[in-house]
C-alpha cells in the first residue's frame, strides 16, 4: 500500500475478532499447545502489523514471517513478540539485521549456521536458532541425515541457541495420510538422532494448517511437537477438503457498483467479444479488476453476490472493472458486490473464498496474497473499525 491513501473504491475488511476465534480454534485443535501463528506476505494479505497484534491478543507465543525483512518490518511496527523468520538468513546483513532486532532463524545447512555464528558474536550476543529438517517436502532444510551433525553444532557454538528443530508437511491436506505418515517417520528417526548426541532440541513444531486438522485422523501417529505453526486457518480457509475446522472468514473482498446499463440479446460485453446476452438484460460495472487481484481465469465462470443471490460475470475480467449480469435484480449505483466472503454486517461467507478460488482455477491462499495494493484494508473488531 501507498501509505493509507485509498488509490481505489474496491475495500478488502479485515475481521480482527474472527481471527482471534480461528486462533482459538487452532489452539483447541493443538489440544492448547502453544501457536507459532504464520504472518508470512503481509498477514497472506490482511496486514501484518493489525493482525500480529491480534494474534498476540489471542495468546500467539511466537509470530512467523518468511524472511527476516518481514520480521524486522514488525519490529518497526512496534511487535515486541518472539519471531521467527522461516526462510532463515540469506547473506551476512540478514543476519546481523536478525541478531540486531531479535529475531530467530531457521536454518537447514552450516551456511545459515555461520552466519548467525558470526553475526552474534559480533556483537556480543546469542542468536536463537531453529533447525529445519527436510522431511519430505525437498524444498528447503537440511537433509535428515545431516540434521543430528547440524543440530550438534548449533548447540556447540557458545554464540548460538538450539530454540526449536522442526519439519513441513508436504500433503497432509489429503484424505490419504500416508505421506504425511512417512514424513513423521523420518521426522522421529532425526530426533532420535539429535537426542543420541546429548542435544536439546528446543521447541518442536510439525502441524502447519493441513497438519492440525489431521491430528486427529493421524492418532497415534500423531507428530511429536511441543508448539504448532498454522498459517492459512488462521485466515479462515478450510486448509483441507477432506478434514474441517471449525472457522470463521477474516477477510471479505468487496466493490462498488459504479455502472449500469441495459443490453440486448446478442449483445457482446467486454474485451474480445468473450460473451454475448442470451436475452435482454442488464449488466452492473463493479470497480474492481485483475489489477486488485481478480484472477482473469475467472472470466465466464465466477460470480458476485449482489443484491441477495449470486450474480455472474458477464464478459472477461479486465484490468480495472468486473461485469455481471443482474437482470432485473433491485441493483443501485454504489450497491457492494461481495467478491469473496461477507455481505456487510455478515460473520457467515456468502461467497466463500474457497469457492471463489475453485473457479478461477487457483487456490484460497493464491486469492488472500494477490488482492492488490489500490484495495483499501479496513481493519474491523465486529462491528466496530480499529
């Protein structure tokens, strides 16, 4: 954002208190282990700085970010909570930035391993340090084999503290739990290795959002942690379709009707000529497009909620403004259209969000990141603005 100037009439509202319930929920389903809560890309889009606080409200014991520009952007907000950075220090003033303002790493090679070494007895300091373990998922982290040596060396250097080893599953949103099973299995033979050592592993933290939901269906296999780390159910999307949650939608996406006008059967509306009237109707302009974060891959199968009823988009997504057939619908100039989430005044989704991304051929967490900068955040405690 642009400072908090509104570059456009499009408002993303922000629930703070159905964040909160939704942290009380993951704390529930972690049977009240203690949140590491994911604030990675702004809050996936609903403001770092507001929702860090509330989260901190609601009992977060350490707030995520991916990368420690993100964390220091919190401290410059005024967060005085523990953080992590997950994507750990990528050069040497990453890591005098993380030592400086606090912030722990997470780390998957003797790299990141010596940078913060290095940082922090520069300064006189201890760096806290968490150990990632490639389990499975073969994007970042060390391999298994190597953790318990890696471990081991972050506990033995005088300028380092071992403040957690954890894991990432990589499909524990599926109904089938057997790679998410196998990735704790190589997860508990790492520990055991780091255990055989003499090493403290600090906090363990397995369950992102998938992973919480599954705890139950993974029962007795379920992962060893002392913490757990949930992003996008903090958010509100079902982090799953084959396991729920109890949740409420935070963000709810809107925008103005700022045209209207009759068309004609066989009349084409938008770019390209994509789509033509089947009958006499009318076509409302709303004042957000693929700039704000509208996926053009919605054209011709996504929907508004307007005026009481779903109404669909007529024509393809363009930059700056969506169309929808409304037919006789009582539609006015200035009417909000619900792009996803809640009518105003609503707590329950009239357009979840889920829904939304399904058709556009993406995913909820793809919708929450891209709503763009000329949509206005407002920030919202129930009714009340905050």
């Amino acid at each position: 954002m642009l400072g908090s100037r509104s570059l456009g009439p499009a408002v993303a509202t922000i629930d703070l208190g159905a964040l909160r319930a939704n942290a009380a929920e993951a704390a529930r389903l972690a049977g009240g282990r203690p949140l590491i809560a994911v604030v990675k890309a702004d809050a996936y889009g609903h403001g770092a700085a507001p929702v860090a606080r509330a989260l901190c409200e609601a009992g977060a014991e350490t707030l995520a970010t991916w990368s420690v520009a993100e964390s220091a952007s919190l401290r410059d907000a005024g967060i005085g909570s523990p953080l992590l950075a997950l994507a750990g220090p990528r050069d040497d003033a990453d890591a005098e930035e993380a030592v400086a303002r606090d912030i722990a790493c997470a780390i998957g090679d003797e790299a990141g391993r010596e940078r913060l070494a290095r940082a922090a007895s520069a300064r006189g300091g201890v760096a806290a340090v968490h150990v990632e373990i490639d389990t499975g998922m073969r994007r970042m982290g060390s391999p298994p084999e190597e953790a318990a040596e890696l471990a081991a060396a972050v506990a033995a250097t005088p300028a380092l503290h071992l403040a957690g080893v954890m894991t990432h599953f990589a499909r524990a949103d599926e109904a089938d739990l057997g790679s998410a099973r196998e990735q704790l299995r190589v997860f508990h033979r790492a520990l055991g290795e780091i255990g055989a050592r003499g090493v403290a592993p600090g906090r363990i933290h397995v369950s992102n959002s998938a992973g919480l939901v599954a705890r139950a269906a993974l029962a007795s296999d379920a992962p060893p942690e002392d913490a757990v780390r949930p992003g996008l159910l903090l958010y509100g999307p079902q982090p799953s379709e084959a396991r729920r949650a109890s949740l409420r939608p935070v963000m709810s996406l809107r925008a103005p009707v700022v045209a209207l006008r009759r068309v004609r059967s066989g009349d084409a509306v938008g770019y390209s000529a994509r789509w033509r009237a089947s009958r006499d109707t009318r076509i409302a302009t709303l004042a957000i497009g693929y700039a704000d974060g509208v996926p053009i891959s919605a054209t011709g199968e996504g929907a508004v909620w307007l005026a009481g009823a779903r109404r669909p988009f007529a024509g393809r997504v363009s930059m700056d403004y969506v169309t929808v057939d409304v037919g006789d619908a009582p539609v006015r100039l200035g009417d909000e259209a619900v792009l996803f989430g809640c009518a105003p005044g609503g707590v329950e989704a009239v357009l979840p969000v889920e829904e939304a991304a399904r058709v556009a051929q993406t995913i909820s967490y793809e919708l929450l990141v891209r709503v763009g900068a000329r949509v206005r955040r407002v920030h919202t405690d129930g009714s009340a603005r905050v």
